[in-house]
C-alpha cells in the first residue's frame, strides 16, 4: 500500500506520458481491425475515436482519480493539522517563534549575501564585462623602502595570495597601449574604458552647495556598459577632449533632489569645485556605476579634472610611474577572459617594464589579470563576503537550534498521541499515510514559521543596514526582500518542517502497537533520541556563545585601548574651501578666521583645526608622507599632523614640554613642530628636544621642535596606530581640507546648528560635511566590530534561551513519565533533597555531554574568525571559561524547576496514579 | 471515488466488475479487455471505449489490479494488467452482490 501511493503521487507526470500512450495504442488497434475489415484508413480512423470517446476528457477523468485522492487526503491532513494546532495552542506559539526567529534572521542575512555576493549589475550583457587587475610582489619586501614601478597613486590596492599585492589602478598611458585591442586587428575588447573615483565634491545648484560623490570617466564608459539616459544625453568620446565644453551627467536621485526631475535637470549650469558646467543628461534611476560600494551623484568627462583640480592635474596623463585610472572591458562575442588575458599580458608586461627605473623594480612588475565584471568592482564584496559568511554560519546554527528544539517538544508531544497513533494503527490507517499527516502538520507549522520570519527579517534588514552603515555618510549596501530570498526563505521553511518533523513522525508510528495500548506509556528509544537533541542543543549553543564572547572581548578591547585624547564632548566636522574656489594664502586665513569665530560661540570651551580627525589620520593621507630626518638619523614609522592652535588644548592631550601650536605660527614665521613623548624618547633619550630640528627632506624645510605632548594613539585603533607622531602647523603645511574639532560643554550635537549657520556666513559655497562626535567617529572605524559584538551578543541570549527550553521541556517530561518511581522511592525514604539531586544530576550530565562535544568544535570553529579579533586569541581561556559557566548556571536554573516539581510529588498520590 | 457518473454503463459500477472478471481469466492489454468484453457479450455490451482508462486508474489505485509495461499477442509494446489477490476478493463480493441484485430485480419483475 505505501509504495502504491507514493508512486502515484511522486510519478503523476510519467504516469500521465504512459496513459497517453496506452490510448493511442488502442485507438491504433481498433483502427487495424475495422481496416482488415474492410473499412477504408480514414473511417476505420474515425470510427475509432467515435468508439473511444472524448480523448482529452477519458485523460483528464483519468488525472482527476489520482489527484482528487492526493489533493482530498492533503486537505484532511491540512484540516487535522490545524485542529491539532489549535488544540494545543502554547506548543504551536513556541514552536511558530522559534522558527520565525531563525528563519527570519536567516533571511535578513542571506538578503545581504544576495545584494554584495551575488547580483549582477544592471547594465547591459553584464557578463561580458571584465574588470583589468594587476597582481605583484609587495613594494615594501624586506627593507622598509618601497621599491616598485608604481611611484605615487590615486586609488586602493589591496592584498592578494601569498602576501601580493592587487590593485585595479594603472597609468593612463596603459590605457592608451591597451586601447588597440578594441580595433579590428586584435578583436578582444568591443570597448575598453576607463574611470576614476573623483571622491567628494563641493555641487553648487542655483547657489546651494552640498557635498556630491564624483566618478571621473572615459567617452566610452557609458557605451561600454551599454547604460543609456533617462533624459538628455550621457557622455560621448567628443566630451572627453582637453578643451572641450564642460558637461556633466548627473544620477537620477540626484536629479530628483536638486532639480526636482531629470528633464528640469538638462542643460541647467551647474558648479563642481566652483567650476562652471552643464548638465546634459541623467542616468537611468538602477544604475549606480561600476562599483556596488559606491553610488556617485555626479560623472563628469576624464578631462574635466584638469579643470576642477587644476592644469597641474595635466601631468597624471603622461607620467607612466603614476596609478590613478581604472578599466573595464567588454568581450567580444566568442572571445573567452582566458583569451583576452593571454591576449593582452604580454602587451602590459612590455609596456610595464619599459616603465622600470632600477633592477629593484624589474624584479617585481606588476602583471595583468582580468576579473569578471558582471557584479562590478569586488570592493564590497571584499570588505563583506567573509563578515555574512560568518554571520550567515551563526544564524544557521540558530535555526538548526531552533529545529532541535521543536523535534524535541515534538517527541515529549508524540507521547501524548501515541495511543491516538496506536489505535489509527490498529485500525489499519496505513503508516505512510500518519507519517504523511504528521509532516504536513510540522510543514504548517514551518510555513507559518516563516510567514511570520519574513516579518521578523524586515526589521532585521533595517537593524542591520542601520548597524552596518554606522553613520557612513552614502552607505549604498541595501538588501531587499526580492522573488529570489522569498524562494529561499520558503524552501528553508520547508525543509525545516521536514527536518524536525521526520524523525517524531518515524517515531511515534512505530508499529509496536500493543505494549502502547496496553499501558499507553513511551518507552526507552525516545527518551533516548530527547537527550540526544537536548545534548546537541547545547553544544551549539555554545559554539555560539563563545563566538560572541570573543567579539564582545575583541571590542572591549578596542575599546580600551589608550587613545591619549578626549573621545566626549567634541563636535567634528569638516570643510573644504578650495573646492569653493579659496586659494593659499587667503584659504589659510578664512579657516584661521572662521576657528576663531566657532571658539566665540556660547559653550565652546576651546575650537582647533587639523588635516582630518585623530583617528582617520593614517587613512586620511598626512600633511607630509616623504622621509624625515632627525639629523642624519631616519624617523621611521611616525605620522604627521598638520594642526591648528589650541589643538592639544582642545583635544586634551598633555603638554609635557614647551608649548603647542598656537596663532603666533604664521605661514611666514619660521617652521615649526610639537612631537609625541614616544618620538622624543625614541630619537632624543635623555636629551632635551626643546629647540632641536626635524628635517622634511622632501619639502627640504627644517622645523624646530617647540613642545613635547604626551603620546597620542595617531591613526586607528588596531594595529595601524602609531604613538610617534609628529605635529606642524596648519598655516605652514596648509591642508586643502580641514576638520575643525569643537571642546563643548553638554551634548556636542546641539551645537550643529550654530556651526551650519557661521559656516554660512562665512561662505555659503562650502557645505559642512562628516559632522560628526569625536566618539562617533572613533567608533565609525570599529562598526564591523561593534555590529558583531551587538548581533552576537543577541544571538547567544536567543541560544540559550532556547536551550534552557529544551532542557526545561525535556526534563519536566522526563520527572512527569517518572512520577511513579519518584513516588515509591519518596514512599521508601528518599529525602527531597535527594530527588532534586536525581533530576539535576541528570540536567549536568547532558549539560556535561554538550560541553565534551562542543569544546573542541568551538576551538576548531574560533580559528576561522581569528582575523575578527584583536588582542584576543581565538581559544581565549576566560571566554570559554565564562561561556562554559553561564551555560552551567543556565542549565541547572532550567532543570530546578523540573527537580522542585519532583520532589514535592506526594508519594501516595503518585502511587495511586501508578 | 469516482465522482462523475459513468456514461454508458447500464449498470453503475458494472464496469468495474467486467473488467475484474475479465482479468481473472487471463492477464490483458486495454484493448484486449474492450475486446473481451465484447466479444463474449455478443457485442451486447458496448462499452464506450475511453471510459476504461479511468476505471483501470481506480482498480489500480484501489489495489485490485497491476499494471506492467509488456508486449501483446501481435508484439507490441502495452501496459498489461493483472488481477491481484484483493482483486479477486473484490471481484468475488461484488460477483455476489450482482447475483443478489439481479436476482431481486428479476423477482420484481415476474421473470424468474
């Protein structure tokens, strides 16, 4: 019987093939025999199908008997279900928010994974497109010096395999060599174009400045991607010419907000960096460049930056020693990327080489690479790709959590209808079908699960997006909830039902009907099967629980890191007035003035200015990055900060020597310089400093040293930081772009207004940009660390309290079934004390088994996050330690109940139930 | 189970029963039984052919008979049915239940 209906309904659509051709058989059949006798083909033909029937209609009656029977037996299953749900109302509840809660954070995660990992971008043919890489050995092998054809750069590079370096920025005269294999000769390339992150700009629309992402690109740009406008025209080859008329394509969002609709934007003059331009076109509203991290609300012409950054910007097109531009391809059709790559490495690696200044040089020469180019630039993915998959593992096990535990309550629930089951048994219900019927009952409940998990994962994606951008300023990682999750999300509810629904269903129509009925007791192989989920159930949760032991600690260390200045009560913000067309020596003045102007604002104890903040100031790119000199002695590994009056003061750095930079520092008195403790006593001992000089080769100026301050973590927080650091003047090394920081009194965000309203007056044209709390800004730097610890923290409240339900279900399961035991043992003179003993011996056991287990999982599984921590070693005792005994506390405060329950039976009231 | 009532059939349900019968003689093709059926019925009973396919759906389903890909007499290639044990149970209530109905019936009219 159960493989008959099983094979009815797995195989409908062979069966229905195999029905078709028995009918055709037998019409061709009965149309042989009326032929041999006598008829002509076409009537004996007729006459057949006359006989026959409707033959669409004998089909579809056919089909309709095993449907309506499958489809009949799932409504009754479906109807049973919900009356079995409704009957037992708080296990239904529990079991539907365990699985909202693990489908729901599954969903939220993989949501994310879908939007960096796996989406194309939305241009045409994406898959034809490649991104041009180069891989070399790193410039600074051995010896602290770089060695290395690429001289300066504008742009990234990041590391590769075995310590080498990858970087996606060339020459523009590489460019220009690779440009022929777009011609008829060397057919790989249908295009080949180039573009450059042009950062933040200052955008002037009819005298309103704000700041605006800029991407600098080729005239082929947009007819290599295959992107046309959504009004006006996008940029060609003819506006990509030194000389030619300013224009520029601005972003559909763009549009929207300044011009309020793409076809009010064209032809409207525009300023970028106070340069005049027009707009001649908007970008569809998808389309957001090359690179998923990155949505610019502006592209002007390849050339327009010898017009916003100057004629000195002329040299970055002849000079074959500077990295700037980037380029993607597109593939001929038929042309593979192994093709194209072997076609144009050689090309490169002449061109490279001829670049080559010394045998240092030669002996590690960038070599191309192509990359696929369908989902943009990797830079995302990158930063991303390994965070969610570690995240994506946690939740994972959160569900598979999630799924143990209701198997288990299950299991306890089975008993209960086990002499339901038994008797269905023994009146002949076949075991299939109660195994069909209880799994349609735990698919339901999965269904609803995730219903209710894709509400849950709504408001995931929001906590998340919020956790992840941290105050970034043009975060463009958004997740959707699109067709492709949804599928997802529903096959994992499925699979889900099934998973914690097999075995209980297996279990509880084991055809051992007659000790059932007879006593209507479980017996041994369940009770088994509970402890081994219970057992699992703590071992994950474990895992998870030390992984968020390691984030929380990674972060308190970060946090506890010495900074050596105020991380309260400071407002950060940051203006450029060169791109509103100020020029030195004004500009030097204008930010002097406007520092002492924020200083008279009412609760402003003290206002300085400096380069960019403390804590971006390795990334940032320093006043001076050549070689310094102290005497003939190289200082290695120190930062320079170019720096404002009152900056230590404002700070709070100490000053333990001399003075700091103050207004008497003009741009025409001679140079000078505080420098950190750690430099002083690195370089000068015991000597004094005071008075001393550091050489900036580069610049060829000497600055004399005037202060010492107390040591300053300069940089980030992790490993980059360096305490040595070196401050100038801002009127002497005069920074094109200047963050001002603001000590105040109370909240420092309720001085916004005031700053916006001076910066105005001062100079419309500059928008006030990254405002932000110094602690805000320090913390901007550890989001990913912070967004871990959060979520993981969470995570492991979760695990655990749904452990602690799981053994808290079992267990009172357990002394229920045992009430008779317990009864004749209290009746025989066991103490109270030592029932509850009984019951928790048993919760430490499992509790024990779990931790055996998950022990050195966790210390194989911690390994893989190492790159997640700092300061913190992946097999940290203490957190395994603290995991270990919170799980213990938890588990024996989940048991007592049970064991209070237990030994407060009154034995001859147990001994009558017996 | 069926729940569309079938057309040609004098009897309701007799259909089944014929082809029961059929197949506890021996093992046959669809084709073949329509044969059989007319053939020994002196073409008295005419079966619309099409409505076998979903009545042998319903003994299949049912258990009674099997089906099995085969060759025929004239070699070609037919799903060949056979009666099973609970199929030859069946054919033997319902055999009884036919007699006992006919037999009413025949009383009722004068016949016997």
């Amino acid at each position: 019987m159960l493989m008959r209906r099983l094979r009815y309904w797995t195989e409908s659509a062979r069966r229905s093939e195999s029905l078709r051709e028995e009918m055709e058989l037998h019409l061709a059949e009965r149309a042989a025999e009326l032929e041999a006798n006598g008829m002509t083909a076409e009537n004996a033909q007729a006459e057949a199908r006359r006989r026959f029937g409707n033959v669409e209609l004998k089909r579809e009656d056919s089909r309709e008997i095993w449907m309506t029977r499958f489809l009949s037996e799932l409504g009754q299953d479906v109807r049973y279900g919900l009356r079995a749900m409704a009957g037992n109302k708080a296990f239904s509840a529990l079991a539907v928010l365990l699985l909202a809660l693990g489908i729901g954070a599954n969903t939220a995660i993989y949501s994310f994974m879908e939007s960096i990992l796996l989406r194309s971008l939305p241009v045409g043919d994406p898959e034809s497109l490649v991104v041009l890489n180069w891989h070399s050995r790193p410039p600074q092998e051995g010896n602290k010096e770089w060695v290395h054809v690429m001289h300066g750069i504008q742009g990234h590079f990041w590391p590769g395999d075995k310590g080498a370096l990858v970087s996606g920025i060339f020459p523009y005269p590489a460019l220009e060599t690779l440009r022929p294999f777009t011609q008829e000769e060397n057919p790989v390339f249908s295009t080949l174009f180039g573009y450059f992150n042009g950062l933040h700009r200052t955008l002037a629309v009819r005298g309103q400045a704000t700041s605006a992402s800029a991407e600098y690109v080729t005239g082929d740009y947009f007819r290599g991607l295959e992107v046309s406008a959504a009004a006006g025209r996008l940029i060609s080859a003819e506006d990509d010419r030194p000389g030619a008329t300013a224009v520029a394509v601005i972003s559909f969002a763009t549009s929207r907000n300044r011009f309020g609709g793409p076809s009010n934007a064209i032809g409207q003059p525009i300023l970028v960096d106070n340069i005049p331009f027009t707009v001649i076109g908007v970008t569809p509203p998808e389309f957001f460049g090359v690179d998923p991290a990155a949505a610019p609300d502006l592209y002007l012409p390849l050339r327009a930056n010898l017009l916003t950054d100057g004629p000195e910007a002329a040299r970055m097109y002849s000079d074959g020693n500077f990295y700037w531009i980037e380029m993607m391809g597109r593939l001929r059709p038929g042309v593979s990327m192994a093709q194209a790559q072997a076609a144009l490495a050689p090309r490169f690696h002449q061109w490279v080489a001829a670049t080559a200044k010394t045998d240092g040089e030669r002996a590690k020469l960038p070599a191309l690479i192509l990359n696929p180019g369908a989902e943009g630039l990797g830079s995302l993915r990158r930063q991303y790709s390994k965070p969610l998959y570690v995240l994506l593992a946690m939740v994972g096990l959160i569900l598979a959590l999630a799924c143990a535990n209701i198997a288990n309550l299950l299991l306890a629930r089975a008993a209960a209808r086990r002499r339901e089951m038994a008797v269905r048994l023994s009146l002949g219900a076949g075991r299939f079908r109660l195994v069909r019927q209880l799994l349609t009952e735990s698919v339901m409940l999965a269904s609803l699960g995730g219903a209710l998990g894709v509400l849950f994962a709504m408001w995931g994606m929001r906590t998340l997006t919020l956790l992840l951008s941290n105050g970034q300023e043009n975060f463009t990682l958004h997740a959707e909830l699109n067709w492709k999750v949804l599928g997802v999300t529903a096959a994992l509810s499925v699979i889900c039902g099934l998973l914690f629904g097999l075995a209980p269903a297996i279990q509880s129509t084991r055809p051992d009907v007659m000790p059932t009925l007879k006593d209507g007791r479980g017996g041994g192989p369940r009770r088994r099967a509970q402890h081994v989920l219970v057992v699992a159930q703590i071992a994950i949760s474990f895992v998870i629980m030390v992984a968020a032991g390691l984030f929380v600690r990674t972060l308190n260390r970060l946090h506890s890191v010495q900074l050596g200045y105020a991380r309260e009560n400071i407002l950060l913000f940051t203006l450029n007035a060169r791109q509103a067309g100020h020029r030195d020596p004004e500009m030097t003045t204008f930010y002097a003035n406007l520092r002492k102007r924020l200083e008279s604002i009412p609760g402003v104890n003290s206002a300085t200015l400096s380069q960019s903040s403390i804590i971006s100031a390795g990334s940032a790119g320093g006043a001076y990055r050549g070689t310094m000199k102290i005497g003939a002695v190289t200082i290695a590994g120190a930062g320079v900060m170019a720096a404002g009056p009152r900056f230590l003061t404002t700070m709070r750095i100490p000053i333990l020597a001399g003075r700091e930079i103050n207004e008497r520092d003009q741009a025409s008195s001679p140079p000078v310089a505080v420098i950190s403790e750690r430099l002083a006593r690195t370089y000068f001992g015991n000597e004094n400093p005071m008075g001393r000089r550091i050489t900036f080769v580069d610049d060829k100026r000497d600055l004399e040293i005037v202060g010492v301050s107390a040591n300053v973590r300069y940089g980030g927080l992790k490993g980059e930081g360096s305490l040595m650091t070196v401050f100038t003047a801002a009127s002497q090394f005069p920074p094109d772009q200047v963050t001002y920081a603001l000590l105040v009194a109370g909240d420092p965000l309720n001085y916004v207004r005031s700053v916006q309203e001076i910066v105005r007056e001062a100079d419309s044209r500059i928008p006030v940009t990254k405002v932000a709390t110094q602690a805000a800004e320090i913390d901007r730097t550890i989001s990913r660390e912070i967004t871990f610890s959060k979520l993981c923290t969470g995570f492991a409240v979760l695990a655990l309290l749904i452990a602690c339900v799981g053994l808290y279900g079992t267990m009172s399961y357990n002394v229920a079934r045992q009430i008779g035991e317990i009864g004749t043992r209290m009746a025989l003179g066991a103490q109270r004390g030592a029932v509850v003993w009984m019951v928790l011996r048993r919760v430490l056991l499992l509790a024990a088994a779990g931790l055996a287990i998950s022990v050195p999982v966790a210390l194989s599984a911690s390994r893989l996050v190492k790159s997640f921590l700092f300061e913190t070693q992946p097999d940290d005792p203490r957190t395994l330690a603290i995991a270990g005994a919170v799980l213990l506390s938890a588990a024996i405060l989940a048991g007592y109940a049970p064991a209070r329950r237990a030994s407060r039976i009154d034995p001859l009231a147990a001994l009558r139930h017996e | 189970m069926g729940r569309k009532a079938k057309k040609n059939d004098s009897l309701p349900g007799s259909l089944d029963m014929l082809i029961l019968r059929t197949l506890s003689l021996r093992d046959l093709h669809g084709y073949g039984i329509v044969q059989f059926i007319q053939q020994s019925s002196d073409n008295e009973l005419l079966v619309e052919e099409g409505s076998l396919y979903p009545a042998l759906q319903r003994l299949d389903l049912n258990g009674w008979i099997n089906g099995a890909w085969g060759v025929t007499s004239n070699n070609r290639r037919a799903r060949i049915y056979r009666i099973t044990a609970a199929g030859r149970k069946q054919l033997a209530d319902e055999t009884r239940k036919y007699a006992k109905l006919t037999l009413a019936i025949a009383r009722v009219m004068g016949t016997e």
